[in-house]
C-alpha cells in the first residue's frame, strides 16, 4: 500500500463509495466539531494523550523455589515457568534486579515428604523460602521480597490452614500464621502477604511483627481472594492440586460478591495493612476498581496463574499475538486502578519496555 507522510493511501477495493457518493460527500461532509480520530491520528498524538502508562516499577514477579541445586524443573500448565532451585533463583533475583523490577515473590514447591496435617515445615527457620530469601538478600539486597502467608505449599490437606472435622479452623489458624511470617521476617523477608483469608489475620500479624522489632518489615494483604477455578495452575506449581481435599470455599470470597470485598479491605486497611492486593487479576478489574476509589491505598492485583496459562495457551496456538495480549492485559490493570501486578510476565514486560524504551 502506498504511503504518504506517514499515512496511507487507501486502494480503491473492497467497498469505496460510489464516485458519485463520494464526490457528494466532499461537497457535504458531517458537521462534527469534534472528531475523536484527531487525538489518535498519529503514534505521537497517541503517546500524548495516553492517561495510563505501564513502567517496571509496576511489576512483582512470583517466583517457585525448589529444593536442589542448579535446578529447574518446567510447570507444565505455566509454559515459560520453572520450579527454580534456590541458587537459580538468585540468579534470576539479579536479572529481576538489572531489569528494574523492584519486588518478587517467593512460593515454596515442598518436598512431599516434609508436609503434614499442621503444615509445620511452614515453621521451620531453614525451609526452602527462608533460605532463597537469606540467599536472596545476600547477592541482590536492592530487590524487594514479599512472601505468601498461609500452610498451603505445607499442609498433607492442601488447605491454607488447619483443618478439623472437615472445618478450617479460624483463630488456631492465625496463631500458626502469626508464627510463619515471624519466620519470614526473621529471615530477611520485606513484605509479608498474607494469602489464607482468615479473619484477624493481619492484625495478628501486624502486632506480632512490631513486637518483635520488624516494625519496618510492610504487610500487603490478599484482602479481597475469591474462591476462583483461576488458581489452577499454581496449585500444580506448588504441589497443592493432587493433595487438595474439597475447595477453599469456606474462606475465600464468593465470586458472585463486591460489597462484601471492600468490607474485607476495610478491615484489612484498619488492621494494619500497608497494601492491599485483589486476587484474581483481570475477572476482577471492577473490585479494583471499586477498592482504589474507595480507599485511596496502595493497591495490587494478582495476575494468577490461570490467566497466565490462559494466554500462554491461546498464543502457542497462534490464536492470540501474545505479546500484544500480554501488554494489553497489564495496562488494562493500570487503568481500573491498580499501582502494581503481580504477574508472570514480569521479566517478559520488563524486557519488553526496556527494548522499546
Ligand atoms: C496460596 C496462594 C494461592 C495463590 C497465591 N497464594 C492459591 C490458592 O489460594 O489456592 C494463587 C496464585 C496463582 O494462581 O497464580 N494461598
């Protein structure tokens, strides 16, 4: 096609006004005042008048630790993911840290073996997160790191709390939870992220936390978690999915609910949270929504691992451009209002802007 000044002259095929059309339309064109395709005519008019930006800093990169060493194990269901032995993850550490990322997240893939009814590995001060995060901390200190709170990657049950009677035991639950993020702080952890969805969790935490001399240490709650199918491949990637008895319903939200997420984020917010974070991603851009405007916080979403796999799926077929997919996704998070993602992607971004920047 041929181009002039940038713009291209437009063959006459397909449909075309008839000339006689097209000469009345000269003669007699709309009277529109305002005509939208101005501001977006050009590629610099479009950067001009953009309202949302993605950058780096928006981005937190989950990472699976496995136990070994120089190991890497592929998550079948999360194509481009690995189960990453803890000096690998260091590795990967300092490339998140040369892209500018500024924060990962760590989630234990443990050994079979060491999970039992209580999840008490999840105590343990030399399990495989709080050595990556010592690890972590001694050959990348500028990188944030965040860690989930809950006995899920622990438990026998699969549940992200103690389970009696087929019930999820509320405050023994956050007693042991409160325990867990002492460890994790204790072991250089920045960002505690409670994922378990008990009431008074965060609370607890908070108050343990600053007894303990970690008042610096920042809580991002998993305020507003729905019971969500999206969870899939995640529980693959930490070993949970087999062992899960039964669903999370019990504690986790309902998907059919809103109200009821900013009453979670309320609480959340006056116990003590720093940030909060809405779960999943992109199902959920209304609670977002509705959750910045609402609270002015600090606010995440979590890009889960089902819509990870749902675009990788989509682009290895060719169904999808999957970078041109991936990138919209993450500015869709931006405009409903999110400061930041948690998401898969994350190095992929992170290059991506790094190249076109
Ligand atoms: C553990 C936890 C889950 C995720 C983050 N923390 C799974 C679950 O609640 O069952 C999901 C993350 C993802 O799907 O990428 N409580």
């Amino acid at each position: 096609m041929a181009v002039k000044f940038g713009r291209p002259l437009e063959r006459k095929i397909g449909f075309v006004p008839a000339e006689a059309d097209a000469t009345e339309i000269q003669r007699n064109p709309l009277d529109l005042t305002v005509r939208m395709r101005r501001n977006r005519r050009a590629e610099w008019a479009r950067r001009m008048v953009r309202e949302h930006v993605l950058t780096t800093d928006n981005l937190i990169w989950p990472l699976f630790i496995r136990d070994g060493d120089n190991a890497r194990t592929p998550v079948p269901s999360m194509p481009g993911v690995e189960r990453l032995s803890v000096d690998q993850a260091v590795r990967e550490a300092e490339r998140a840290a040369n892209l500018t990322i500024p924060c990962i997240a760590l989630f234990p893939y443990t050994d079979p073996g060491l999970r039992d009814e209580t999840g008490s590995e999840a105590l343990n001060p030399d399990n495989l997160v709080c050595r990556a995060i010592r690890a972590i901390k001694k050959e990348v200190p500028d990188i944030g790191i965040l860690c989930d709170v809950a006995l899920d990657p622990f438990t026998s049950h699969g549940h992200d709390g103690l389970l009696r009677d087929g019930v999820i035991l509320n405050d023994e639950t956050v007693a042991v939870l409160v325990r867990q993020a002492l460890v994790q702080a204790e072991a250089g952890c920045d960002i505690i992220a409670p994922s378990d969805m008990m009431d008074g969790r965060v609370g607890a935490i908070r108050k343990a936390l600053d007894r303990n001399d970690f008042t610096d240490v920042s809580i991002m709650s998993y305020a507003a978690k729905y019971a969500s199918a999206f969870y899939g491949p995640f529980r693959d990637a930490v070993g949970s999915s087999k062992t899960l008895t039964g669903d999370k319903r019990t504690y986790q939200m309902d998907p059919g609910n809103t109200d009821e997420a900013l009453r979670e984020v309320a609480l959340d917010v006056e116990e003590g949270a720093d940030m909060i974070m809405v779960k999943p991603g992109m199902p959920y851009l209304d609670i977002v929504q509705r959750v910045k405007e609402t609270f002015a916080m600090p606010t995440f979403a979590y890009q889960v691992s089902g819509e990870y796999a749902m675009l990788m799926a989509a682009a290895q077929n060719n169904w999808l451009d999957g970078e041109r997919a991936m990138m919209e996704s993450l500015i869709a998070f931006k405009r409903a209002g999110c400061d930041g993602v948690l998401t898969y992607f994350a190095p992929r971004v992170a290059e991506k802007l790094k190249s076109s920047g």
